[in-house]
C-alpha cells in the first residue's frame, strides 16, 4: 500500500499531513495492513501526557514473533534472515535463513519455558553479537518473557543493578566473548554480579570461547545439550498490545540507570514502517547496522525492525580495527552490503586511517549510508558521503533515543534533499516543537531552542520499569503536554532540524550516552575523593570525552597523583565500565558553585574546551576565586 513505502518529496509531505491531520486514522492502517495481529485493537489511542499514559492498539493480542518469523516462512523461507560475521576473518560466516532462524527460536524458547520462565518474566541477556543474541530476545518474546539486554561491555557492578532493578529471574550469556584481539571472560563477570543478585535462578551458558569457567551446581547450564533435546516447535504466547516486550536501560541524571519500558504492538508497527522507509529496503538486499544489540539501534534496526520486514540483516561481531582498518570495508565488499548503518564516532576513528583501507575494497554494492548516536559533525559527514558513498548513496542521519523507540527525524533515502549535519524532516507523525527558556514554543523557521514532542507515537517508552514518577519528572514536567527529550536543536529556514546536543547531565561519548551522576558517585566512593565533577569536552574521534575536577579529602605531599588518578579510573570502569573512564584528570581546591549549591558546570565545560576568553556571568558564584585557581592549572 502506497502508505507504507514512500517514494518521493510529494509523498512524503503528503502522507506526513495525513499522519498529523489524524494520527489515529493512519497508525491503524498501517497496523491492519502491514502485520499479524490475532485479535483486533478496540481503540487505537489513548493518551494524556500528564499522567503519562499512553496506549496503542488497546485490547489488541499479537505475537512479534509471528510478524517477525511465521510469516516469512512461507515466501522467504529459504532467504538468509541474519547473516553472522565472526571476530576473525577467517571464521566462516553463516547465513542463517527464515527457516533455521524460527527453529532456533522456538528450540529456545522450548528451552526457556522449561527452565521455568513464564510470560511476564524478566530474562537478562548479557552476551556477545553472536546470533544466540537476537535469538534469544526473539525466544523471550515468543514465549511473552521481558527482555533486559545488558550490553556485554558492562561491568558486574552495572550488570547487577540492573539484573536486581528488573528482578531478573534468569541470565543467558556465554563462556566469552571476542573483541578483535581480545577474548573477554563474560561469565566471571556475571559470576561476580551473581554474588550480589538474589532473583536469579538460572543461568544459561553459550559456548563462544571455550575459556575455562567454572559452573555452579544447580544455577547454570550449558544451553547447546538443551536446545539438541527441544523441540523445533514453540507455541507463541498471545500478548497484549501493551505488553511489555523489553526493559532497556539508559543513564540519567541521577545515578540510577532508568530501565525504559517498551511495549509490543506500537513498538513492532513502528520499528517496521521506519525500517521500511527510512533506510528504503527492498526485497534481496543485505543491510548492515554496526551497533551491538546491547543499545536499542540493535534493538530496533538490527533485529525488530529488519525481521518484521523479512530482510537480511547482518551482525557482525568484532571491531572495525581488526584485524585491521580495513574491516568494515573488507565485510561490505564481502557480503556486498547494500545499507551500512553505523555511528559518527566509528566514522572519524576510520577517517584517521590511510585512505588505502578504504579504496582498496570495492564497495559499489551500497545504496544507502546511515549515520546515528550523536550529532555528525561536517568533516566526518563528507568523509563519509565521499569516500564510502562515492557521493552517490544518501547519508541518513537519524536522529532519535533509546526512549523513542525508533528514527524521529531523519532523512528518507532519495526522497528528502540531504544537508551535512542536519537530521532534517520529522519522520511521517512525529510533531516536535522548540521551546524557549519561557516554555513558550518556538513557531516559524530560524529558531533554536529545546527540542520536545507534541503528540504521543506508537514506539514511545511507556515507563520506567518501577519508577514511573521519575518517568513524569524526566520527560513530561518540563513543559506541559509535552515529552522532553532533553537535547536542543535548531530549525532552519526551509523547516529542516539540526540537532546541537544535551541540554541536560547526559554526556555522549563514542556515541554512549553517560551521564555524569553516576560517573560522578563512582568517583566520590574512592576513600581519597571528597567532591567531583565531571563535563565533556570535544575530542577528535569520540566526539566528546570526559574531563573530571575533583576535590580531594587532603593533599598530601606524598600523595602519588597518577597512581590516584589511575585508581579513580578503575574505580570507574568497575562501576560502570571502561567507556566511562576519564581522559583528563584535574585535582582542584573546590568547584565554582552557586549560591544555592549547584555546581556551575557551564564555567567548568569552558575550561575544559580551552575556550577562557569568555566565562560568561560569574558574579553569582559563592567561589568565584577558585575559578581562576582552576584555569591556571587546566590541563
Ligand atoms: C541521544 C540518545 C538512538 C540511538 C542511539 C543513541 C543523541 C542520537 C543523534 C543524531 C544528533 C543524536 C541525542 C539523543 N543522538 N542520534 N543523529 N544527531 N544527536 O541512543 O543512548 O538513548 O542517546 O543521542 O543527544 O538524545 P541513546
């Protein structure tokens, strides 16, 4: 139908005023004509953005599944559903079809059901980008458990709170994992969560890596002699529209990561229709997003959004410098990848390389660039459009959240006009409005200001898994009848968005999106810290890396400032994990604060960017000696 793959400028404007005019009227024919559902929505919306509640396809039953992989059976059994790239090149890779990707499902699912999962039960996967990934949420899904990947780069710190936050019942992970030269032991780290977690009882155990790892009697299981004895065969639970489908956790401002609740029907219907459009596939091509499946890009564009449209979506498991930079070239030329889909920060780390990496490999089989995790600054973006796209394939610079659920605004492939560093066009019914520092919007063109959503879209987060206050306060108190999405962007003057960052504590590097609290608490529990502060500062490959001022209890004439600095960071990657390791350290005398004790980051952000000429007001500072004090010993 007309509506759900759409081809030029016209149209899209076209079916953008309809989506808008009436939302519910387009949502619903898109649900009803593009999906499997087993029982009909009785209303298609719901909402109220104070409470906040919002419901799609209310009273709808349906199983992701089925629209993921039953239906394809028939007309694509024999087409590859994921396609597996290992670590090292000279491992095969394995095209897995339609059909042996819905007996390893169900095989699992059989597995999981009889290891005492039932529906509504929370199942933390903590596991490599090997295919047991993707089919292990698709086994949760089809037997109606919940979901909680935890991106296999985490600490055991991190992996506990969140195993205990969602009260995990089960964790799926493997002997190890292979990260370019690297092998990383992944069940030690869940042994040491474990320590901490009282709600788990099983743990299934992949074979990856054949390390050594120890197996405690009556909790874990190696999974192979289990799926070898399932059967091929699992019923598909019937969920309910607003179902839980996956807990996804993402930092805040305050310490404790927030786990965004998505729900079934709304999630599937929009992660398929922007897949479908904003990347334009088409029947036989082969797409490639570089995320892990631990962020919710992989989520949505590697598994979800791919599957339901009964494409071919590879997963690759290694780095893009190994064994050398001409990896992600060398896999494209390989598998003749049509749709390469991967972040800015990846992007400038390979543009460093020589050239050679690149032009040696043949990559006219591409048709479309996407770009996604932060804003894409011009150098990187023309890099990209000239010596990947050959200037001849769109860059898609999709803007959107792990609360989101899918693209927000975006370009659509050979349909939107492209413009280096703009997201452009909001996608087909989604209505964001700037606002001021009044909490007035912002209409007409040339404006900048704090980017919100107006109108609820079917693959919002619908909670914060136990928290729902903090999900009222994070996203819908700012502005009245509002969603904040917490960055600032600009409108231009033809009505195109640039995205400009944050607004708020969340800082993003390589793409990962930190937020200073817990950074900071990780800092302060070291017994020599007293206070500190962390900000971003710009960086060549990760777009922002981190600076910390920190207060120390004493300063000892003794006292071995590097070796303290290098406990700080461990202390970090512990916590949360190596990406959230400091770059710079500065050890200060005090922070510029207010008078009513927040902490002027803004003064402390300029320091840290090397950008002193003007601090801006200083006047109602509490401190304002130690400003200089600062500046003097900046690093
Ligand atoms: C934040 C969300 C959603 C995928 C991965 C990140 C920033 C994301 C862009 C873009 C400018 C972007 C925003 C957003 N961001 N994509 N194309 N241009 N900024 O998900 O970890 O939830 O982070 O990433 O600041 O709020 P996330």
């Amino acid at each position: 139908m007309s509506n759900y793959h759409i081809k030029h400028l016209e149209e899209y404007f076209q079916v953008y005023r309809k989506s808008v005019r009436d939302p519910e009227r387009f949502w619903e024919e898109v649900a009803e004509e593009h999906f499997v559902w087993r029982k009909r929505w009785s209303n298609v919306l719901s909402w109220d953005f104070a409470k906040p509640e919002v419901k799609w396809f209310e009273g709808a039953e349906l199983n992701i599944t089925e629209n993921c992989l039953d239906r394809h059976l028939r007309t694509h059994g024999e087409q590859t559903a994921i396609l597996f790239e290992p670590n090292s090149p000279d491992e095969e890779a394995q095209h897995i079809t339609y059909n042996a990707l819905f007996e390893k499902v169900n095989k699992m699912a059989n597995v999981l059901k009889a290891q005492g999962i039932e529906k509504g039960d929370r199942v933390c996967i903590y596991l490599p980008m090997i295919p047991e990934l993707a089919i292990a949420l698709l086994a949760c899904a089809r037997i109606g458990a919940v979901h909680s990947v935890v991106f296999a780069g985490f600490s055991a710190k991190a992996l506990a709170t969140r195993i205990n936050d969602a009260s995990c019942k089960m964790v799926i992970t493997s002997d190890g994992s292979y990260r370019g030269a690297k092998t990383l032991d992944l069940k030690a780290i869940v042994d040491e969560a474990l320590l901490s977690c009282e709600t788990i009882e099983k743990v299934l155990l992949v074979e990856r890596t054949k390390n050594k790892v120890t197996l405690k009697e009556g909790r874990d299981l190696w999974i192979q002699p289990l799926l070898d004895e399932a059967d091929g065969f699992c019923e598909a639970v019937s969920m309910n529209a607003e179902d839980p489908l996956f807990i996804l956790y993402t930092s805040g401002s305050t310490g404790k990561p927030k786990g965004m609740v998505h729900t079934t029907g709304g999630y599937m219907v929009y992660t398929a229709y922007t897949f479908k459009n904003i990347f334009q596939y088409r029947e036989g091509d082969i797409y490639w997003c570089t995320a892990d499946i631990g962020w919710i890009t992989g989520h949505s564009y590697i598994v979800y959004g791919p599957l339901a449209n009964g494409g071919t979506t590879v997963m690759f498991e290694g780095v893009p410098s190994y064994p050398d930079f001409s990896r992600f070239w060398e896999i494209v030329e390989k598998h003749k990848i049509t749709h390469l889909y991967t972040a800015p920060t990846a992007i400038r780390a390979l543009a460093k390389e020589n050239i050679e990496y690149v032009e040696k490999c043949d990559l006219s089989s591409l048709k479309v660039l996407g770009s996604v995790g932060e804003p894409i600054n011009e150098e990187a973006w023309h890099w990209y459009n000239d010596n990947v796209g050959k200037n001849k394939s769109p860059i898609v610079d999709t803007w959107w959240q792990t609360e989101t659920g899918g693209i927000m605004i975006s370009p659509i492939p050979f349909v939107t006009p492209t413009k280096p560093t703009y997201a452009t066009l909001p996608f087909i019914g989604i209505q964001p409005a700037l606002m001021d520092e009044n909490a007035q919007e912002l209409k007409g063109n040339q404006v900048e200001g704090r980017l919100c959503i107006k109108y609820p879209w079917p693959s919002m987060a619908r909670t914060i898994w136990g928290d729902h206050d903090r999900y009222r306060d994070t996203y819908f108190s700012a502005y009245a009848n509002m969603y904040f999405t917490g960055d600032g962007a600009m409108r231009d003057e033809v009505g195109y968005y640039r995205i400009t960052g944050r607004v708020d504590d969340v800082i993003i590097v390589s793409g990962h999106n930190l937020g200073t609290a817990p950074i900071e608490d990780a800092i302060n529990e070291h017994q020599a810290v007293a206070e500190s502060a962390i900000v971003g500062f710009p960086h060549e490959v990760k777009g922002n890396a981190l600076y910390g001022y920190v207060i120390l209890k004493e300063y000892g004439e003794s006292r071995n400032f590097d070796n303290l600095k290098k406990e700080i960071n461990q202390q970090i990657a512990d916590k949360i994990g190596p990406i959230a390791k400091l770059d710079k350290i500065q050890f200060v005398p005090g922070l510029p604060k207010t008078r009513s004790g927040k902490i002027m980051r803004r003064i402390l952000r300029k320091i840290a960017s090397k950008d002193t000429s003007n601090l801006g007001d200083t006047s109602t500072l509490l401190n304002p000696e130690v400003v200089k004090e600062i500046m003097d010993n900046a690093l």
